[in-house]
C-alpha cells in the first residue's frame, strides 16, 4: 500500500481541525512523535517549516530505484523521485508549473526582488546540447522575429579625416595572399569558432563604409576625366574649326 500524506494547508487546515489531525497521527504512526513537535512550533510561532525524508522505494519509480513521491487527481499522476538528481514526471496536459512568482535555477547573490514569470538562470543553458560554452549553447536552428545584439566601437571612425583607407591595390594583394578580405575572419577560423553575430556585422558595416568611400573617390575620378575629355574635345573641336579655315584659304 502507498501511504498518502497531503502536508499544504497544514498550518492554515489541520489547526483548526483537530479531529483530522487525529485521524493523520494513527495513519501514520511513524511520524507521531516528531509530527506533534511540528504541530507545537506552528501553534507558537504561527508558521511552518517541515522536512520530511522520504524512504528509498527499490522498484516502482518512473525512474527506477529511488526515493519518490507520487501525486494522483483526476486519475493523472505525476511524480517526484530522486534518481541521479531530481525528476520530476507527468504527461503532455500536467505540465510543472510555478505560479506567480519565477524559477531560480542557481542562486542569488542579495535577496533582490526576481519579478513574475520569469526563468532565471545564474549558469549556463544548453538547449540539444549536455556541455554548453556560453551562457546560452543551443545545438540546432533558432527562430526569432527579433534579435538585438549589442555591440561597441561601431565602425563610423572610417569616416574621419584621419583614417588610413587602404588603397585597393593594397587590398587585392592582400586577397592574393590571404584569400580573404583584410579584418575578414577566414572560412576555417567560422568553421573552428563559429561566428560573432555582433562583431562580424561591425566588420560588414566597415567594409561597406570602406566601399562607399572607394566609390567616392573613383566618381570624384571619374568626373575629374569626365571634364579633361570635354577640355580635350572643346580643343579640338576648336583645332578642327582653325584647320578647316585654312584649308578654304589656300583654295
């Protein structure tokens, strides 16, 4: 037989119901002595604090041998057993839930208010993954409407006066060399690493600055050769127009 013992309105319930709290002592027997000391410290200091160590069960258990409870309703049951850590079991409609307050998975370093609702972890989380790197390892795709990263020293200094844009001649004889792009990790730096959404956006972002002053430049080049052909084609326009002249002279 599996004995059943509903200790959550113990100070609220059983002080007010004294033939229920009869009925709890003989039903279990083993307790009696240590449940009357904690029946006396709720009388006195209005309060309760219980522990309660739960026997070993060697077969039974939604995961084997180990210490277990087991709660029933409706038919549905869900468990609590401590088998190589703490398990907690149910099916797909109960699920574990923690109402108005937050899950602490950790610790806290003050006693700061935690909020509602809220999923607080002070290590690290790995989601399809047992040895997660990061605060935040998951071993799989990610789907998010939004995601903002934040970042320092975005790249805007390429716009003062005093920056060395390399020419690029500099930079194709670095591509020779290197195949990659100049501040560009390489493809078996990603591939060993991975890649640093925040700091390969700022080096995008560099280099699509450095494209636009390049483009710059080459239509400040291209207007300047743009005006000497017109220089030249107004001179010979004019050389034309001085030879023809001459030629109905000597006619």
């Amino acid at each position: 037989m599996q004995n059943t013992f509903n200790a959550g309105h113990a100070n609220a319930t059983l002080m007010r119901s004294p033939k229920r709290l009869i009925e709890i002592i003989r039903y279990f027997p083993h307790i009696r002595k240590p449940f009357l000391t904690f029946i006396v410290i709720c009388a006195i200091y209005n309060c309760c604090y219980a522990q309660t160590d739960v026997p070993v069960v060697t077969s039974g258990g939604p995961f084997g041998s180990g210490s277990w409870l087991r709660f029933v309703s409706g038919g549905n049951a869900t468990s609590i057993q401590e088998n190589w850590g703490l398990n907690i079991t149910g099916d797909s409609t109960h699920p574990v839930k923690v109402g108005y307050t937050s899950l602490l998975v950790g610790y806290l370093t003050s006693s700061q208010n935690v909020g509602q609702n809220n999923l607080l972890v002070s290590g690290r989380v790995g989601i399809g993954t047992m040895t997660p790197q990061e605060a935040l390892s998951v071993n799989g795709g990610v789907r998010a409407q939004s995601i903002k990263v934040e970042t320092a020293n975005w790249p805007d200094f390429v716009f003062k006066s005093d920056y060395k844009l390399q020419s690029l001649a500099e930079v194709k004889l670095y591509i020779q060399r290197n195949r990659h792009l100049p501040d560009v990790p390489s493809a078996a730096t990603i591939a060993n690493e991975g890649t640093d959404l925040g700091e390969m956006n700022r080096i995008l972002l560099k280099k699509v600055e450095e494209l636009t002053l390049h483009l710059i430049k080459k239509e400040e080049e291209i207007k300047a050769i743009q005006r000497s052909n017109a220089s030249i084609k107004r001179s010979l326009d004019q050389l034309r127009f001085v030879v023809r002249k001459q030629q109905k002279l000597s006619k």
